[in-house]
C-alpha cells in the first residue's frame, strides 16, 4: 500500500522543502511514520487521507524544525556563509536552483506551480480543487511562471545582510519579565527582526520578503501571521505588507548632532535654571537619599520639564492604542548600527503602589551617563514608604527583595533608602519653584523643540504618523537628555559617575 505512494509523497516532499536534501529527509520521515503507524489504520479505504494527514503533520514538525535551524544559520551568524553545490551533474543543480525559487513564491502561485507541473493536474481540475476560477488560476499561473524566470534567467540571489534589532514597548501594562512575559519577546527572533526592517521603509510581497530573507516563502508566512496578530505588521494592501511602528537608526542621532545648535542659544540660562531650581529646592528639605548637588541637579531639571511640559509642550499628548491584549502600549526598535547608541535616548519608566495603599509613585529615568534601574513593585514601595515613616517592616520577605535590587540598604544597623522622596506637600511647592525658575526660559525651550520637531518627523514613514506624534510629545524630556544635558557636561555641568542613578519616589495621596 504504502509503495504505490512512494513518488506521490516525494513529489509532495519537493513542494514543501527548498532543497533536494530535505526532501529526501522529509519524504523518507513521512514513510517511515506511515509505517509505524499503519498497523492502527482500521479501515483500508481510508489509507489515502490518512497518510496524507500523516504528511501533514510530519511536515508541520519539520518545518518548525528547519525553521529554527534556517534562523539561527542566516541570521544569527553574521560570518559569510560560503556556497556549496553537493551534487556533480549540472541538471541537479539547476532543478535545486528552480526548487529553491518555487520555495520563493508565496502559497497563491507556489502552490498551483506544484499542482500543475509535479501533481501533473490540469487547469481544470486546480480550479476544481482550489475552488478557485478557471481564469484565474490561467492568470496566476501564467504570473508565477513570469516570476520563475525573471528569477531563473538572473539567478542573482540578494546577499544575507542579516539586521539586529532591538524592540522594546512605550505605554502601559503588568508585565513583569517572567510570569508576565512582555509583548516583545513574541517578535524578537531573526527571522521576525528582519521581516520588520525590510517592511519599515516601503510595503513588500511574500515574495520580496523570500528574496530579502533568504528563506522559503512558507516560512515568511508563517512569520507574518503571528507579526500581524501580535499587531507588528500591517497588511496595507491586497498581499502587501509593512511594519507599523518606528524603527530608530543611525539617521536619528545625525539629524540631532546637526540641529543641535537650535538650544545653544538657550543653553547657558536653562542650566542657570537648573541651579537655581536645586539652590531652592535644598530648602524643602526633601529625603534625597544622600544623593550629591551634582546628581539631583540633572534630576530636579528633568522632574521641571515633566511638570512643564503639561502647559508648554508644542505637541499634544496621544494615548496608545488598546493592544491585543486589552493593555495601552507601542513597539519601538532600534537598529544596531555603529554609529546608533539607543543608551543616549531617554528611559522613562514609571510604577506605583495602587494595587495596594495608592500613595506613592516610582519614576526611574535613564540617560546618557546614569546608570539603569528598574522600577519599584508595589510590594517594595510600601517597604521605602514605611522606612521613610519609621513604620516597622512585617513583610520581611518585599523588604528583602528591595534591599536585593539596591532600593534600600543597610548602614549602621539600619536601613536606609536609596530613591529621592518627595511628600506630596513638598512636591506642590517644587512645582511652584520651578514654575518661578524656568518662567523666562521655558517658552524659549519649546520653541527650540518646536523647530527640531520640523525636521525630525520626516525622518520616518508617513504611515507611522500617529507614532510620530507621540513620540514628538516625548521629546520634550527627550532633548532635554539629549541634547541640553550632554551640552552641559562641556563646562556647565558635572557629568554623572558610571554607578549613578536618576530616579525618585513621589507621594500623590
């Protein structure tokens, strides 16, 4: 029974693979299977879609297989990787050749290209089987043989250039790293970083992304289904496809060298601010967890501009969309070029205890010079909340974790905490401090931001703009590390030492 389907099963074996090699190891895994499994077959008459169940199913497995084999191979080794043809006679290796560019093809024309010339159907008896028009299957057959031979006659394969991506996510969400994974980690392989780089910048084909990629168009379709689930890509078009959140490159920070000059004008009295801000602060006798004049200074100017921006801010603030998984969040990548440090741009990240007393936030800023810190858990907010209290600790088991990430240590048999703290009382009264020190600077700040801004948003895709706009609104604390702070360090303004932090905890009830 099984020999009679020997050839049918290779045959089906070289319309999923690209090589003549795995179709011999599928084909000959898919009979094997059949073998082991034909005793458990009850009723003859239904061998034929039982076995080919069987290949379905083998094949799935080889596929992810394969699949993860191909990723690891063309792109994450970035050596060379040197061509080698196994076989003597040139015919084999034109009929790989051709196998290859069929694997190229995505399922519309791939799949009637292997009905039609290795199943041996006719025309009618596709459209029968595909419940697809006559005509149209003339037509997307007549298209793929185009699409072969301009491929076939050229055979100039474009050369692995595989891209590293970094992807991360702006907005709202309980992630956590572990029991709660972040949105992400679902796109971050090979295969999905470099399917997102070769959309970013113009719409491309199953087809276009084969070629870029190096790999069989199945593989790109599969990569594709779950990219758009996990809302990374867009169909924009009937088969056509493109990335839809910012990707940073190098051109980013060329463009912020050469604009920097827009807030030297302004430089030397927004640090003048800055000083000042922090010379009156000193009077409120905040907790500032031992931090110098030199460290509080970078963060009492970004604590300003995050309370300012509110009235001054040239761009609006937008919401996130509401994600696939019910939360508020963006994608944002970064490309690792030479030239492009992403440590240069602003980290934002901020929690609060509101799952339990709802009092206190953490904010946790990262930028050129200090160093990153996660934000605080819930738990471990209460543990510096009661410190700063001189309440006593029941939860022995948060205050060791906090003492574990650095938010409290022990000095002189006590603990103390490591965060800037401000009382809600004393934060109203920064924020009239700061309205005085910034009030003949600020709006000569958002002008300069204004006119960068200018330039800035043509630096990205046309149908990212409501990414654009907001990360426009961000970059009015963006600049300011960026660009004011790194001015700065040349004369105005100690640089921060390598084990320094930038952040703080402040009471809202």
């Amino acid at each position: 029974m099984i020999a009679g389907y020997v050839t049918k099963v290779y045959r089906y074996a070289i319309s999923h693979t690209c090589s003549r090699n795995e179709a011999d190891e599928l084909s000959q895994e898919i009979l094997l299977t059949a073998i082991r499994e034909l005793p458990k077959l009850n009723d003859d008459s239904k061998f034929e879609p039982w076995l080919w169940g069987i290949a379905r199913n083998v094949t799935k497995s080889y596929r992810r297989y394969m699949g993860k084999q191909r990723a690891m191979y063309s792109y994450d080794m970035l050596d060379n990787i040197p061509h080698e043809d196994p076989y003597d006679s040139d015919q084999e290796g034109i009929e790989d050749s051709l196998r290859t560019e069929i694997a190229m093809l995505s399922a519309m024309y791939r799949d009637i290209i292997i009905l039609y010339y290795y199943d041996g159907l006719s025309v009618k008896q596709i459209s029968e089987k595909l419940k697809v028009p006559e005509r149209t299957i003339m037509w997307r057959l007549s298209e793929a043989r185009r699409k072969l031979k301009k491929e076939y006659d050229v055979m100039e394969y474009t050369a692995l250039k595989p891209v590293k991506l970094t992807i991360r996510i702006s907005g709202e969400g309980n992630y956590n790293g572990t029991t709660c994974p972040f949105p992400y980690v679902f796109i971050n392989d090979a295969l999905s970083q470099n399917i997102l780089y070769n959309c970013y910048e113009e719409k491309k084909t199953v087809e276009e992304l084969a070629k870029l990629c190096g790999v069989p168009a199945y593989y790109i379709e599969d990569c594709l289904s779950n990219l758009i689930n996990r809302e990374a890509i867009l169909e924009v078009s009937k088969g056509k496809y493109r990335t839809a959140f910012i990707i940073y490159s190098g051109q980013v920070n060329a463009y912020t060298e050469e604009a920097k000059g827009i807030f030297e004008p302004i430089l030397h009295p927004f640090v003048e601010a800055m000083k000042n801000l922090t010379d009156s602060v000193d009077q409120l006798e905040i907790y500032t967890a031992g931090k110098s004049k030199d460290e509080l200074v970078y963060l009492y100017g970004m604590m300003a501009l995050e309370y300012l921006s509110d009235q001054h801010n040239p761009v609006k603030p937008m919401e996130h969309p509401v994600r696939y998984d019910g939360c508020r969040w963006s994608y944002h990548g970064y490309l690792m070029e030479q030239n492009h440090d992403p440590a240069r741009n602003l980290g934002r990240e901020r929690s609060c205890n509101s799952h339990s007393r709802g009092t206190y936030q953490h904010i946790s800023y990262h930028f050129g010079g200090f160093a990153y810190r996660k934000i605080m858990f819930d738990n471990q907010i209460n543990i510096c909340e009661d410190i700063l209290a001189g309440n006593e600790i029941g939860d022995l088991d948060s205050a060791a974790s906090t003492i574990e990430q650095g938010f409290i240590v022990r000095r002189d048999h006590a603990l103390f905490v490591t965060v800037p703290a401000l009382t809600k009382p004393q934060y109203e009264k920064f924020k009239v401090l700061a309205d005085h020190h910034f009030k003949t600077v600020i709006v000569s700040y958002a002008d300069a931001v204004a006119k960068y801004l200018e330039g800035y948003k043509k630096l990205f895709p046309a149908h990212l703009e409501d990414d654009v706009q907001r990360v426009s609104n961000y970059m009015f604390l963006s600049l300011y590390a960026m660009v004011l702070c790194d001015l700065a360090k040349e004369g105005l303004l100690k640089a921060p030492s390598p084990d320094s932090v930038c952040d703080v905890m402040i009471q809202y009830k």
